[in-house]
C-alpha cells in the first residue's frame, strides 16, 4: 500500500487515538468498507438472535473454533483460544473489540464472565502516570484527551486516584459559580457548559457527601454557617 507521509501520519493518529495498532486499524477499516460494498456477504444478527445461538451451543456442549466464528459473522471472543492467542500477541482489549465487531464493554465482560479472563489494557499503567502527570501540572483534561488518544471520562477515572484530584474539582466548579447559595441553572451554566443532567449528577453527589447543602428544590448551598455570599432564586 502506497502512502504519503500526511496519509501515513493521519492513519497513525487515527489509529492511536481507536488504542489498537495501525496494522489493526487498517484491517478493520478495510473490512467495514468490503462490508459496506458487499452487505450480503455474511449473515447480520439482532442481539436476541445471537444470545439464542450463544444458549443452544453451549448447551449442546459445542466448542466453536476460529474458522466458524468467521465464516459464519459470529463474536471472535467466542472462541477462548483465540482470545488468549491475541493477548498473547499484545493485543489490547480495544483491539479484540474492533476485531470481534462489539463494544469494548461487552468484550470485557464476557471474557470475565465466561473465560475468566481479566483483559487490561496493554498501556493502561503508562498512560495512567502520564494522565496523573499532566493533572498534577494542571492541563485541561480535554487537551490531556486529545494528546493521548483518549476519552475525557477516561481522563477523568485514571485521574480520580490523585491525591487531592477531586477537592481541586470542587474547589474549582465552587470557584466557577459566582456567588453561593445558587441555583442548579446557575451552577450548570457556570461550571458545566450548560449541560443540567450532568450538573444534577454532580450536585447529588456532592450533597450526598455533604460537600454541599440542598437548601430547598434546585438551591444549593455550601456547608457553614450563610452557606454562600448572596441568595438566589430556586429554578
């Protein structure tokens, strides 16, 4: 495959940013626009449908090998040899999804499950103390995301392990709000790009830490004595 060194790089961003491999990213993607280009190439299945051949295989004791599963468009990770042969080969649990076709989540969890095997991601570790590093020093978990190919809520869990990370949130979505008692608007407004379900999500656990005082329905307050500066009204 002939690429420019622009081509080369876009792919080898893309790839990182998706956490597998470039020789996996290209492969992946080369199968997805076949698929698309022939549609009627392998049977597609409704998730009822695939739980009903998961149920009557095993219950028949059947073992399914490689070659099945990819003949017949079934889940990869049905096949426990074949999991253990990519971890094996340092494949990251990012990777067996996009392989098998399913969300990371579901992969994982019938590993679990079923195999008993606790997938980690390959650079889980490396990439946590890099996240830790740059929170510490004070970059924006977006820009920390962007660099590293990862999500904002990943960002947000690799951090929440730092010692004091999650005072300076709140120290820093109290600061955001310009006066205390406010009202959940204010708050979603000020702190949360007016976003009101993930401010409700936040103030709940708040109060429910008693970091901060429901004073009546959608007014906040911080804990002691005036609980704020300046009242607002309920919204």
């Amino acid at each position: 495959m002939l690429l420019s060194s622009l081509e080369l790089q876009l792919l080898t961003e893309a790839a990182a940013r998706s956490r597998v491999s470039l020789p996996v990213y290209l492969r992946t993607a080369a199968l997805r626009a076949a698929r698309t280009a022939l549609p009627d190439h392998r049977p597609t299945y409704t998730r009822e449908q695939l739980m009903s051949i998961h149920r009557k295989a095993w219950n028949h004791g059947h073992v399914w090998t490689e070659e099945e599963l990819r003949e017949q468009g079934l889940p990869l990770f049905w096949n426990e040899a074949w999991v253990r042969r990519r971890l094996g080969e340092g494949a990251t649990r990012a990777e067996l999804a996009i392989e098998s076709g399913f969300p990371e989540r579901t992969v994982v969890s019938y590993l679990q499950k079923v195999w008993g095997i606790r997938a980690f991601s390959r650079c889980d570790q490396s990439v946590k103390e890099q996240v830790r590093e740059r929170v510490a020093a004070g970059v924006p978990r977006s820009v920390i995301a962007r660099e590293l190919g990862l999500s904002e809520p990943t960002v947000g869990t690799y951090a929440r392990s730092l010692p004091g990370e999650e005072q300076r949130k709140f120290k820093q979505v109290v600061e955001q709000v310009s006066s205390w008692p406010a009202t959940r608007m204010q708050i979603a407004q000020a702190a949360f790009g007016g976003d009101g379900p993930a401010a409700s999500a936040w103030l709940r656990y708040k109060v429910r830490r008693g970091w901060l005082v429901r004073q009546q329905r959608g007014l906040y307050a911080l804990p002691g004595p005036g609980g704020g500066t300046q009242p607002a009204t309920p919204s």
